[in-house]
C-alpha cells in the first residue's frame, strides 16, 4: 500500500494535532497539542466534521 500524504507542510505541524476538512483536502484547518481545543478551533472556522490526526516527529517510530 502505497503512503498518503494528508497535509502539505507536515514539517510544520510535527508533535501536533492537525484539523482538515477531509481526507481529501490537504488544507490545515486547525492545529496544537490538545486535540479537543484543534476540534474546537476547526469548529469555529465553520469545519463540521474535521477529520483529527497526529503528526508524529519526524524520525520517529509509531506503530499503530
């Protein structure tokens, strides 16, 4: 399975909480630490359903 990049930038957003408004569009709505304040600032910038994901350090391992 080939990767997907979810976010341009990703640099930026590294140890972060990210908001987009879908899978599909690569636009950070919101971001920060705490992912209930990135959904609440997604929420008020008018995004309904943000699609909420962490952005590991780079050169770091995650298994999920």
């Amino acid at each position: 399975m080939a990767a997907k990049k979810l976010i341009n930038g990703g640099k930026r957003y590294e140890g972060k909480f990210v908001a987009t408004e879908s899978f599909n569009n690569k636009t950070v709505v919101a971001s920060g630490k705490n992912p209930d304040a990135v959904i609440a600032r997604a929420a008020e910038k008018g995004c309904k359903s943000p699609v909420v994901f962490f952005v590991p350090d780079r050169n770091t391992i995650h298994i999920y």
